[in-house]
C-alpha cells in the first residue's frame, strides 16, 4: 500500500516537472548550491551555480559574482534551500 502511494505521489511530481518544464525550457537561473544541476537538467533550464548559504551574508566578491553571472545570464531567479537572511 506504501508503494502504491509513493509510486502516485513520484508520478504526481513528474507531472508537474513535465509542465514546469513547458512552461520555463531554456529559463536562464542562478541556484545557491550545485545540487540543483539535477533539477535544472531535467527541466532544460540553463543554471549557474554559486555556494552561498542562506543563514551567511555574501562577501563583496560574491556580490560581484552574482553580478557577472545576472549580466551574462539575463538570470532573474534563484533558487535557494531556504529563506535567505
């Protein structure tokens, strides 16, 4: 029975994957942490990552490599794990 509800629950999320995915292909995005990369190639998305935690303020420098990568990119969402500070 378990199973059977994890198999639903699996075949629920890739439904919504597959119309994210229509919806958003080739979507340009920033994410805080490489663990996204999965995500991103399964949704055809083009994704720069950094590795910034949400509980830490970013250097300047990593300021500046979220620039480089905005202006570069046309990127206008990020993905984070949780609520920055």
């Amino acid at each position: 029975r378990r199973y059977a509800e994890l198999q639903s629950d699996l075949a629920d999320l890739d439904d919504r994957l597959a119309k994210l995915k229509e919806a958003t292909r080739g979507m340009s995005l920033i994410a805080s942490h490489p663990v996204y990369d999965y995500l991103a190639h399964a949704a055809d998305w083009k994704l720069r990552s950094l590795h910034w935690e949400p509980h830490e303020m970013p250097s300047e420098k990593e300021w500046g490599k979220l620039d480089a990568i905005r202006e570069e990119t046309g990127a206008t969402w990020m993905l984070w794990e949780d609520e920055p500070i």
